[in-house]
C-alpha cells in the first residue's frame, strides 16, 4: 500500500512514511494510492465485530505485514485501547424518537480524538523503538486533540510533545487536562490567540525542511493519516449497529452524522463510502460554516473571523480535510486539487468547480446549528431520555431532530457523539441543566499546572523552535549517556 500526496509533487510513500509525515513536500496531504473495495460478503463478516476488531481490520488492509505483521498489530490495538472507561470501547445508545447516539468519548481524556491517538502513539512508539530513533511532535489544539496527544504519549521514552493551546478558547477543563500533566517529555505552550492563529508558528517551524529534518519534527494534528484510518472504523461500527439487515441487496443505507470542524471524521467517512460502506453523511457545523457553505453552494472561502461558540472544538476557519474530500470527489485528480488549494492559500476564497460540488452535495448533505439551538437541543435530549449531550453532540442531534419535523421517509440514522458533557459544564449549564462530573475530572482543580504563556507581543516561531532545539540538545546528551 503506498501513499501519494494530494497535490501530486511529492514521492510516493509507505504507511511509515505517512505515519511521521504531516504535510507532504508539495504542501499536500497524503492518501492512499488505491482503495481497497469491500464485498457485500465481507461487511456481512465484519457487522459482528467488535470496535477494536475492526479498528485491526481497517489497519490490516493498509499498513503492510512486512511493516506491521499482524500479530504485532493485534497487539498494538489492544495495548491502545486498554485504558479505556468501557470495556467495549464505544457504546451505541438508542434514544427516544429514533435518536441513535454512537459514544466515542469513553477513552482517558472523555473525547473521541482518544481513539485514534493511541493507536497512532502506539504506532509510532513500534517504529522508533525498531529504527532507536526519538521525535519531537508539533500539535495546536482548539481543545480536545491536545489533551488526547499528551495523553496518548506522556512517559514515552523515544517522543517529547509540544501544546500549543488557545488560552481563554477552550474550556477550563480542556485546558486542565493538558497543563497538569507533569511528565518530562510534554511541553504546553498556553497561547494569546484563537486555534487557527497558533497555527501560524507550527506552519512556519514546518516550512523549514532541513529543520524539521534535523529535529524528527511531525505533528498529529487531524492532517496525520493514521488518524484517518482509526476514525473509518467510527462509520462502519455505526453502520452494522444501525443498520435493520444485512439480508438483502444491495445492502440498506444508514445516514451518519458527522458534527465536524477540521473535516477530519468527515473525510474518514467519504474514503469508508468509497470502500463500498452504504452510508450517506450529514456534516453538522457550527456558525463557522465553510463547510456546509461548501456543501450547499460550493463558497469554500474564509469568514471574516472565526466566532467563538458553545461547541469550542469546532471553532475552526479552515478545515484541512476538506482537501482530502475533494481529491477523493475529483477522482483523484491532483491537478485539480493543487489548483484550488493554492488559490484558496492565496486568496482565502475559492468557488468549486460545478462538477464537484455537485458531487459533494451527492455524497454528502450539511446543516449549520446556531448556540440557541445547541442548547434547545440539549435541553429537548435531557427532558425526553434523561441524557447529557455535550455541545459538539447537540450539533448533530439538532440535525436529527430537525429531519423529524419534515416526516419525510429516511434511511436508519446515527449521530455521532465525540465528546462527554462532563467536558462542557459551561454548555450544559447554558442549556438550563446541570453538569454531571466525574471524579477524575474533579480532581483535575488539585492537581498542580505547567505551562508557558505566548503573549501577542511575543514571536511565536522563534519560542518553538527554541523550545524544539532545546528538546533535541536533551535528548542528544541523553543519547550519549546511555551509549557510554
């Protein structure tokens, strides 16, 4: 299985080279070459698999057994998923008025981006241990990737991890699930500015190839393939628990909705469609809506500025996956994709070709939910089931709900849910209702802080890259201790 660039400049690659890679050369993101297709047969096989089952089945068909061989991987998985709150790792509850809400926050850090993180640590961990080498890993967060990457690596002894965080644009809790983590290889930079401004200085650090050559510099961010390929597992768990029978042909579609802001899940939706999974998506944004502006009338082009909302993680301008999607709908047409891409990085504004919008709003259709409904949603959940949404859930149940009121016949619908409400006292405080938290989450007020400010009048660039030369003078000592 190799991987080639979505702007078509770049080597084609392995999963390995993929797996330490954000950015290709080209500036592009790295797909598949080919995607396997999937028989009828064989998702009537999987539907009876567990979650981390077919996480090893997906991962199976492309990372090679010459890289991975598959009694390494089935390891892999279960070590990843070993500290997760519910034994079966997700959990589907089916709610009143058809309302069927897949669970994907039962991991450490009570967000889905816990599932694919630790596998990909445990990926990279299987690497660099074979080839002895150490990596420095980049990641800006808008809340919930920065805690599941710190959690996913802290104590590994071949990877250090720098945070940039948004300080003030993520929730108390959010933020305390990364600055009280003490271990030595975890760095957290709390940053006077929004989660697309912080990512100026880690573009800017990966400009630099000899740099991030010199320093083993990758990030995790939603762009890393890896995550990808875990989050397809999302959409065909949700398909074999939702859908009535898998007794007839062609197999019966389930509508999965996806709330979303970097577009990463969405993605990982569109490639399992393209497989031969019968899904039709729904993406559910909040009021930054490029893309259901995107979806309904092909306006991929930048707001004037992003709007803080109740469903912080999804407070994102620019959703990088989108770039993915439109590969995969151009037919793999790296031209094409290289073009809008680069105009859009020109311009901030780019209006898609009529083929493929047409083809985007096919395979998928959108809707952007405003805080007041969020919290009616939330408020509307609790009073028919008893049960807690968070504000990035609500988004897409407010979808479902909304579908309702039309009665117009639909397929099986599953909405995804990717955070805990535990996360967002905030929000469910907004909606009239009162927070439930954990013990663990808690404990989080007594627990000591680290982090460094990064002030508007500071350069940014320049604090990481010295932060990345000081990781990499530690790391070389240690190195050469341990060979004496």
């Amino acid at each position: 299985m190799w991987y080639v660039s979505t702007r078509g400049l770049a080597p084609h690659i392995d999963f390995e080279g993929a797996l330490f890679s954000g950015y290709a050369p080209d500036g592009g993101l790295y797909m598949p070459e080919k995607l396997p297709q999937l028989s009828s047969e064989t998702l009537r096989q999987w539907s009876a698999l567990s979650y981390p089952s077919l996480v090893t089945e997906l991962c199976a068909l492309f990372i090679g057994p010459e890289l991975i061989p598959r009694n390494d991987l089935n390891d892999l998985i279960h070590q990843a998923f070993r500290r997760f709150h519910y034994r079966e790792v997700v959990h589907l509850s089916r709610l009143r008025s058809g309302l069927n809400v897949l669970e994907l926050w039962h991991g450490v850090t009570h967000a889905f981006k816990d599932l694919s993180l630790c596998c990909t640590a445990q990926f990279l961990q299987y690497f660099l241990e074979k080839r002895e080498k150490h990596v420095t890993v980049v990641v800006g967060t808008s809340g919930d990737t920065g805690s599941a990457a710190i959690e996913s690596v802290q104590g590994a002894k071949n990877m250090d991890i720098i945070v940039l965080l948004p300080k003030g644009h993520c929730t108390k809790v959010q933020e305390l699930q990364m600055t009280t983590v003490l271990s030595e290889n975890v760095h957290v930079f709390a940053v006077e500015g929004n989660s697309d401004e912080l990512d100026e200085p880690i573009k800017a650090v990966f400009a630099d190839i000899a740099f991030v050559k010199k320093h083993n510099l990758m990030s995790l961010n939603s762009i890393n393939w890896s995550r990808l390929l875990v989050q397809m597992a999302h959409h065909f768990f949700a398909y074999f628990q939702c859908v009535q029978s898998l007794d007839t042909h062609p197999l019966p579609v389930v509508e999965v909705v996806v709330p979303t802001g970097a577009a990463g899940n969405l993605a990982a939706g569109c490639i399992a469609q393209k497989m031969g999974l019968p899904i039709c998506l729904a993406a559910a944004v909040n009021c930054n809506d490029i893309i259901h502006r995107s979806v309904q009338r092909g306006d991929f082009s930048l707001s004037e500025a992003v709007t803080p909302t109740l469903a912080s993680a999804m407070d994102i301008q620019v959703p990088y996956n989108m770039e993915r999607i439109f590969w995969l709908l151009s037919g793999c047409d790296s031209r094409v994709t290289r073009a809008l891409m680069e105009q859009f990085e020109r311009t901030q504004s780019v209006s898609l070709p009529k083929e493929l919008q047409n083809k985007l709003s096919a395979v998928m259709t959108s809707v952007s939910v405003s805080d007041e409904a969020i919290t009616q949603t939330m408020a509307r959940c609790w009073e028919e089931n008893q049960y807690l949404l968070c504000p990035h859930s609500a988004v897409a149940v407010s979808y479902h709900y909304q579908q309702m009121h039309r009665q117009t016949p639909s397929p099986p619908r599953c909405c995804l849910a990717p955070a805990s409400a535990a996360k967002f006292p905030e929000a469910v405080l907004a909606a009239g209702l009162t927070p439930e938290t954990p013990p663990e989450i808690l404990a989080l007020e007594r627990k000591e802080t680290r982090c460094t400010p990064m002030w508007r009048s500071d350069n940014w660039t320049l604090m990481l890259r010295d932060k990345i030369e000081d990781i990499g003078r530690r790391w070389r000592d240690h190195f050469l201790d341990a060979s004496e």
